[in-house]
C-alpha cells in the first residue's frame, strides 16, 4: 500500500479519471432515484457533457475500456497507481455491465416493482460510494481498497 505523500499530483489525478468510466456508466440505475428526488439529478450536471459524448460516440465505452485495458493497464511504464486504479475501476464497470445484462431479466419475472426499483437504487448507490472512496483514496495517495475487487487487480497489475 502506498500512503499519503509518495505518489505525484499528476498521478493522483490521472489515478482519479478512470473511475468516470464506471460512473458514467451506473447513472441508468439511479433513474429511480432521479425521479423520486430530482434534486440529486443536480449533483451530476458537471458531468453532462462528458454522458453526451459518451451516448453519441458509437462504440464510445467499449472504446475507452479497450483503450484504458491496453493503453494504461498493461503499459508497465505507467506509473502502478494509476495502472491499479485504471483496472479497479475496469473491473467495477465489468460488474455494471453484468448488473445492466441480469437486472432487466430479473426486472420481467418479479411482480413487485418496489423490488425492482430498489435493486436499481442499490446498484446505483454502490457505485456513486465507491466513485466517491475511490477517488478521495486517489487524491490522499492511497491505493482504494474495494474488498472484492482490489484482489482480482493485484493478480493482474503486477
């Protein structure tokens, strides 16, 4: 682990950037949450023209994951933490990608839709708290340790 002081600001920021990824991506399951308070749809304005881009752009998130994966991740010139954080934050969009495939079909079989907004909420509000220790660990120099996730990183950033 790498404590406070020991990475640059530079690579604190760039350690920061990946986590838009999965970010941008998770704002489809918070459209429960959106409507119930309208006032949250406030706190991610800024990142409005960064999801315009991303909506127009064929292709654009599979782009920036391939070219997070092959251009930060594998580059062993790039400093370890930005490659850590550029996988964590991979792996944390895998895990969207896997919710936005499993919970539509779930969404068709139940019944109650309370059940179905909630585990919309959840997902959104998991990856909204882990955009947010993420990057405060980032900014302090440290490595975020997301339990399950930060092991599957260590294997693959050596």
């Amino acid at each position: 682990m790498t404590w406070r002081g020991s990475t640059t600001v530079p690579d604190r920021i760039f350690a920061c950037l990946p986590y838009l990824l999965p970010l941008v991506d998770g704002l489809m399951f918070g459209r429960y949450l959106f409507s119930q308070f309208p006032v949250l749809g406030l706190f991610f304005v800024p990142l409005a023209p960064l999801v315009q881009i991303y909506s127009t752009v064929p292709f654009a998130g599979m782009i920036i994951f391939f070219a997070l994966y092959l251009g930060v991740v594998r580059n062993e010139r790039i400093n370890h933490f930005i490659r850590f954080n550029a996988m964590q934050a991979i792996l944390l969009d895998i895990v969207l990608i896997l919710c936005s495939l499993i919970l539509p079909i779930l969404a068709q079989g139940v019944q109650i839709q309370f059940i179905v907004e909630t585990l919309f909420n959840m997902v959104f509000l998991g990856v909204v708290a882990a955009f947010i220790y993420a990057v405060a660990q980032s900014l302090l120099g440290r490595y975020a340790e997301i339990p399950p996730l930060s092991d599957a990183v260590y294997m693959q950033v050596r």
